[in-house]
C-alpha cells in the first residue's frame, strides 16, 4: 500500500482464528511429545544467537520457513502490505524492544503464552499478562492503528465457510498423521537396542528427530497464517480496545490454542502420556515458578515492542518470508540485535561467564 491508500477495515474472525489456533496446539503437541521439548520460537531464535547451534533450531525454524512458503502460496490474504506511515524507525525500535524482552523474559506469545499457560506455570501467567497490558498501553500511546492505516470504524463479522473449515481440518489431520508416522518410525528404529547403553542415538533416529521439527515449523506457520496473526493490522486491531476498530478475535487464537496444548501438556505432567518423548530420552520441561525482576522486566519490554507494530516473533518469520518489506526485514534484524545485546550484557553481569537461559 502506498501513502494516501484507502485505509483497512478490520474483519471480526473468531472462528477462523479458532481454527487456527488448533493449528497451533497440534504443533505445540507434536513437539512436546515427539522431542520432549516446548515449544518456543523466541527460544530457538535466541539459542542461535547466543551461540547454540544445535540442529533441531534450524530444522524447526527452517520447517516455518516452508509453512510461510505454502500460507503464501495458499493463503495470501494472510499478509498485510504495511502503509509508508509505518516507518522503519517504528519497526526496528519495536524489533530491537521484543529481542530484548524476549530475551530477558525467555519466552514470547509461544513459549509463555501457549505452553507455558497450558502447563498452568505462575511464571508464565505473569509475563503473559504483563506483555498484554503493556501491548496495549504502547499500540494506544503510540498510534500504532493510525500508523497501519486502520480505520476507525467497527469491525465486521466474517464467519468461516465450510471449504476453509474443511481445509483447515484437513491440515490439522495432516499434521498430526505426519507427526505420528514419525513417531511410529521412531519406535521402529529403536526397536534394535544398541552396541552399549552409551551408544548415542543412531543417524537415522537423529534424521527423524530432525523430520519432526521441521514438521512442526511448518505446521504452526500455517496456523499463523489461518488465524490472521501474521497481520499486524489484526493483532494491534486487538491490542487498542478503546477504539472503535477494536477486533477480539486473537483471544481466540490463544484459547484455543491452549486448550489443545492442556490436554497435552497435563497428560504428561500428571503421569497419563507416554513416560518419555517419542522421538528423544526425556522431556525437557521448565519447572520454575520464580518471578523475580527480570521476568517483569522482559514483559514489559517484549509488550511495548509488539505493541508498537503488532509483530512478536514467529509471525515476523512468517510474514517476512510471504510479504517481504523493509519493515519487516528491519523489525527481524533489530530483533536478533536486541537479543545478542541481552547475551553480551547477561555475561557482562555475569562476569564474562556465558549463563543458561533462565527456566521459563
């Protein structure tokens, strides 16, 4: 969209994002119980670049990339073409904001908000609820709806027809097959015991752990896609409830998306699913419940980053991939900035000993 553009009208999409939001809680699912792990896009990011170059980060985030490849082939109303009034100052602040908060707080709107709620973490609800209220606080104060050209003026309901249900219902099945096919080759692999109890796990083991994360990465850029937070439109439509614009449909995004990942995460945590992940030894799941300065600190940060564009991290990747423009490309790069300067500053306190990230 070019400057003096007709401004966007918001659509009320409830059913659409509570499509898409099964969508996410399938990969959130799949995740937990193929590799043992949550999960967390913000996480991968920032274990990149802080130094942790384990494999599972780049297929994970390599299998978003192929998911925003096929949301834009199939799906390209689920990208905005951001106006010219969204500058690329107001993107990069916003980017280098949520790199940083992500990176103190450890967890973004995935990590925190979807697993770590599912799990019912104290520490999670807490940055959850403070990055809302300051995503609403900086999306009012700084005009981010003014910004992306939303007009004033109410929404209006747009229900789901019943080839989009279908299909959405489709990729869900598809994603879960898929994830379960992986995890029937899993246990076929290592049905064969090894040489010695110390053997590590074969290459074919290793490949399939690898399948699974970039079977995830897909399956949740498509749910991003179908529940409409790869438009910033929407999300900040959300996050500015006192204007006339203002669009509920992301919550839910995240109800949904939550309930898959509760019944997933309490299963395991209450000793009813598998005793360990299908495609690894053990699960990986944080258990702190410390909320100390830091986790506020994030939240806040993290907040009033995404409230200025409306972009937290996994649907940058995604709208980078099927809408490239400066401003995402500048959000992305000020991001991955935010969060080296949260590893060089963590050391620097630390007294030039790298530290783990905190549990979430």
């Amino acid at each position: 969209m070019i400057q003096g553009a007709a401004p966007i009208v918001l659509s009320l999409t409830p059913a659409h994002a509570s499509l898409g939001g099964l969508i996410l809680g399938v990969a959130v699912v799949g995740k937990l119980l193929l590799n043992g792990r949550i999960l967390g896009i913000s996480g991968a990011i920032k274990g990149i670049v802080q130094g942790d170059h384990a494999i599972w980060r780049y297929g994970f985030l390599g299998g978003m990339v192929l998911g925003a490849l096929a949301v834009r082939g199939y799906m390209p109303g689920a990208f905005d073409v951001l106006p010219d009034t969204f500058t690329v100052p107001r993107a990069a602040t916003s980017g280098l904001l949520v790199g940083l908060g992500a990176a103190l707080g450890n967890g973004c709107t995935s990590g925190h908000g979807i697993c770590g709620n599912a799990r019912l973490s104290v520490r999670s609800f807490v940055y959850t609820c403070t990055f809302m209220a300051a995503g609403m606080l900086s999306a009012s104060l700084t005009g981010a709806a003014g910004s992306l050209g939303i007009a004033p003026v109410a929404p209006h309901l747009v229900a789901l027809t019943t080839g989009e249900l279908q299909s959405g219902l489709a990729v869900a099945a598809a994603a879960a097959g898929a994830m379960g096919l992986l995890a029937l080759l899993g246990r076929a692999s290592s049905s064969t015991p090894p040489a010695s109890s110390a053997s590590a796990p074969s290459l074919g083991r290793r490949l399939l752990n690898l399948a699974s994360d970039v079977a995830v990465g897909a399956t949740f850029s498509l749910g991003l896609g179908l529940c409409g937070m790869t438009r910033p439109t929407k999300v900040v439509g959300f996050l500015t409830p006192l204007l006339p614009s203002w669009d509920w449909s992301l919550p839910f995004v995240m109800g949904s998306a939550m309930a898959v990942a509760m019944v997933g995460y309490q299963a395991v945590l209450r000793g009813m699913g598998p005793p360990r992940p299908l495609l690894a030894e053990k699960f990986s799941i944080p258990t702190s419940t410390v909320v100390d300065p830091r986790l506020i600190i994030g939240g806040l940060l993290f907040g009033c980053g995404w409230g200025m564009s409306g972009i937290c991290p996994g649907p940058g990747i995604v709208a980078a991939v099927g809408s490239f423009s400066t401003q995402v490309g500048s959000y992305l790069a000020a991001m991955v900035v935010g969060m080296y300067m949260e590893g060089q500053l963590s050391q620097a306190l630390a007294g030039g000993t790298a530290q783990p990230p905190a549990p979430r």
